[in-house]
C-alpha cells in the first residue's frame, strides 16, 4: 500500500518540486503565458480527447456532474456561514473557500490513482468547478456581477463538444484525435509545474486568518466529500474522485483574483500556501482511505 501511495505522490511533487526550485534559482518562467496556454489550449484538448474516448456516458456525466455541482453549493454555503459567524469578508475568504484546486492537484492525482477512468472523472468533475468558478467565482470577487464572456471560454466549448460527442457517440478522426491528444497531453506536467512556480512566488507577510480558514478549506472538504459518498453510496473510482476532488486544497487563481481586484491578496496568499502544504502532508491518508 505505500509503495502504491508513493508512485502516486512521488510524480506529483516532484514536477511541483521542479517548478518551485526553477523560480527560486531565477530561472525564467512566464507564468501568464503558461496559465493561458493550459486554460485556453490544452485543458480543452485533454478534456476533448479524453471524454471522447472514454466509456463514460452520458448517466455517468450526468451522475459526477451532479455530485460536483451538490458539494460545490454545500460548500459555498457552509462557507457563506463560517465567514458571517466569523465577521470577515465575503468577497476575499468565500471564493478561496468554495473553490478547491482541482484542476492542478485534483486531475494528476486522479489520474495516477485511478488510470483513465479516474482521469475522465475528474475532468468531468473541474468542467463543473472552472465553469462556477470563472462565472460565479468571478462575479464575488470583482462584484461586477456575471459576464456572457464565460459563453466563449474554451474550456466551457470544449464540455459542449465533449457532452456532444459523448451523447451522439461520436469520435474524431484518427488524425485529428492523436493532434489533439498529444497537445492534451502537455496539460497535467504544465499544471503541477506551474503550480510549484506560483506557490514559490506566493508573498505571505502574515498568516493569521488566512491559516485558519485554510485549514477550515480542508476539513469542510473532506467532510462534504465524506457525506457526499455515503448519501449516494458511491463505490470504486467514482467514490476516490469524489473524495480527492472534494479534499484538495484552496485553487492559486483564487490568489491571482485577489490581487488583480484587491481582495485582501495575503489572506488569500496564506490560504493557498497553508493548505497546499498540508495537503501534501495529510495526501497519504487520503490516498489511503480511497484506494
């Protein structure tokens, strides 16, 4: 069992580790261009590819989906109630509470844990989240309400093209498929890599609040996961998804919100930093528990 947690792990800091070491030796890395590029390029190939030739159908999509959407709400409104209980701000510690890192941490674990199927999973799992996020996530921090925009993000016309392709049975030429798998293929190495440039870049004065309610982020997710596995007696793959998914730590775009709508930027710097780390420290136990 920890020779299979290990092989799990191991990839996962060890790109983050390779990101985090190349910032801090100085070495070049632009951070904007590598986000845009895996928001607006290869995540939609990888979701595209993947979903496309996966055995979900359109039950299974409906059914992670559905889950997704139930403890990402839970979450925002047990979070909306901590926060108001705790008289802080809504705009800078709800979003960082309410949306988890589940597309660099969350997928390549998924994936390593569970081969394709739990990759499929996943993705179909953070389609719900990026969707939220870039909408409603969006609208809270800048409180500029929401934004027809996100009709043309590529990743939400990459989960209409998968949905579709999924629903019709349909399939991409050969040619075409191995294209866009092989530009799919960059997503998850560029994620953690980037993920370990943006926590070394990370600037915590202080941690105070920001510490408590990152361990808040991990706790509530956990046990909203939990819950959500029993209600709905969920097994095998789709029972670790959703607990992995569920359990990972405060997303670094909630820090690049903050700072680009100044939304208390260190709070949420320290969220990210703090659960991050012991996240990797507590994944062992939840790998444990969900294989």
């Amino acid at each position: 069992m920890l020779a299979t947690i290990w092989t799990i792990i191991a990839p996962v800091l060890l790109c983050a580790g390779l990101g985090y070491v190349w910032a801090r030796a100085g070495r070049p890395f632009d951070t904007a261009m590598v986000t845009s590029l895996v928001t607006t390029v290869s995540t939609p190939c990888l979701i595209v590819a993947t979903l496309g030739r996966s055995d979900l159908d359109m039950a299974a999509l409906g059914h992670i989906g559905g889950v997704a959407l139930l403890v990402l709400l839970t979450t925002l409104a047990l979070s909306a109630l901590a926060i108001r209980l705790s008289g802080q701000s809504f705009r800078v510690f709800l979003p960082s509470l309410t949306f988890a890192n589940t597309g660099n941490m969350g997928i390549p674990l998924c994936m390593l844990a569970f081969g394709k199927p739990g990759l499929a999973l996943a993705l179909a799992w953070m389609m719900v989240y990026s969707v939220l996020q870039f909408s409603l996530g969006l609208a809270i921090v800048s409180g500029q309400g929401m934004s027809l925009k996100l009709l043309r993000h590529p990743i939400l016309l990459s989960v209409f093209l998968a949905v579709a392709m999924v629903a019709w049975d349909l399939s991409l030429p050969p040619w075409l498929y191995n294209s866009v798998k092989l530009v799919g293929d960059l997503t998850i190495p560029l994620m953690l890599i980037t993920l370990g440039v943006s926590l070394s870049q990370l600037k915590v004065h202080h941690l105070g609040k920001g510490a408590a309610f990152a361990l808040l982020r991990l706790l509530m997710g956990f046990a909203i996961g939990w819950a959500a596995v029993s209600l709905f007696d969920l097994t095998g793959t789709l029972r670790g998804v959703v607990l992995i998914e569920s359990s990972m730590p405060v997303a670094v775009f909630n820090y690049l919100l903050a700072k680009s709508y100044n939304r208390g930027a260190e709070e949420v710097a320290a969220m990210v930093m703090v659960s991050t780390l012991v996240s990797f420290l507590t994944l062992p136990l939840l790998l444990a528990l969900v294989l």
